[in-house]
C-alpha cells in the first residue's frame, strides 16, 4: 500500500517515537500527515510527521476513518482502542 488514507495505521521509523503505531488522523500533503495514538499524542494535539519517516501498514480502522471523514468527534479512548485491536488482528494473522 502506497497511499496514506485517515485512520490507517501507521509504524513511527524515525525520532524519538521510533516503533511506536499511530493512527493517520488527518492528510496534509502528499508529503506530511498528522498522527494521534490517544496517549502521548493526543487527537487534540497531533503530531505533524512526513510520511517518509512511517511505515503504512494495510491496516485501517473503518471506525476512525468514517468518523473523520463525515466530522465526528474521535475521542482518545476510541483511537487507542482501534491502535489496540488493530495490533492485536495484525498479531493473530501471523
């Protein structure tokens, strides 16, 4: 997958939040997105990362990305959920 879509989650590869997963919560460009995973990075506050410093994986919470698309609330505790059991599906298809 090459093509960063809200709600995906992602694998931080570089800086100081290397290995950590995140969700995309917003697009900016075709270069950088914003991140949240509901604890150090909150939805309130995202972080601003170029996307050549994440690893995409295939996976994408239907939840988030619905709820960003049509402007609903995402609260923290939804987005660390989703990160939770996204990582726990991704664990079980190996």
């Amino acid at each position: 997958m090459n093509r960063a879509t809200e709600g995906q989650l992602v694998i931080a590869t570089a800086g100081r939040d290397a290995n950590k997963k995140f969700i995309i919560t917003c697009i900016i460009n075709d270069q950088y997105v914003y991140i949240s995973d509901g604890d150090s990075r909150k939805i309130e506050k995202p972080k601003m990362k170029k996307l050549k410093h994440l690893k995409l994986t295939k996976y994408v919470s239907n939840e988030i990305a619905q709820g960003l698309q049509q402007n609903l609330k995402i609260t923290n505790s939804v987005i660390n959920k989703c990160i939770k059991s996204l990582d726990s599906y991704r664990e079980q298809e190996v």
